[in-house]
C-alpha cells in the first residue's frame, strides 16, 4: 500500500519554473518507482518523467531539457522541476508509485500547473 500526496503547483507565466514534489507515505516507497503524469483538459494523462529507485531517470520528449524529475528516499519525496514552462505544460500533474514486483500503480490526487499570461 501506497499514498501519495503532491504539492507545489500554481499560476505561473509562461518561461516561468515550479517545482512540484509528492510525499510517498508506506515502507517500500524508497524501493519504487516513481513519476509524474499530467492530464490537460479534454486530453488523456500523458506520461511526463520516471525515476527508478536507483535514480535512473526518463522522461517525455516534451518536456526533456525543461523538466528534472528527482527523489530524495530519506523524506520519502519525489521532485519534478519544471523550468521554461510553456502554456502547452498546463495540466493537472499527478505523482504515482510502483512498488519493487508490482504492476500496480498507485496515484495522488494531482495538483493544478497553470501556465498563463
């Protein structure tokens, strides 16, 4: 069992950065997996960024070069830094987890990311 929590978004101007973090709560959330997702309105959640337990780290073509997933297992958070953002970034951002073995995801609530002039 899994929960996370995110934080961290807002308005922001278009070239702007936020950083947005999610506490993972559960002993086996330092050996999971974990990442960012994000949902625009009228369009499907759409992978951003994924951070293996050993720190590998992916992420989409569209926000490669802006955006730094980041994790720090002693406080149990994931980071996603989001620099140069774009209004196309505007989405509801969602952190999930998957445990070590597990083809379960679990998710947060998400957190609004509005990028406006």
């Amino acid at each position: 069992q899994m929960q996370l929590v995110e934080s961290g978004g807002g308005l922001v101007l278009p070239g702007g950065s936020l950083r947005l973090s999610c506490v993972a709560s559960g002993s086996i959330a330092s050996r999971s997996a974990m990442g960012w997702s994000r949902q625009a309105p009228g369009k499907q959640r759409e992978f951003v960024a994924r951070i293996g337990s050993l720190g590998t780290t992916n992420y989409a073509d569209s926000v490669k070069g802006r955006f730094t997933i980041s994790r720090d297992n002693a406080k149990n958070t994931v980071y996603l830094q989001m620099n140069s953002l774009e209004i196309e970034d505007t989405a509801v951002y969602y952190c999930w987890g998957r445990p070590p073995y597990s083809t379960k995801d679990y998710w947060g609530q998400g957190t609004q990311v509005t990028v406006s002039s």
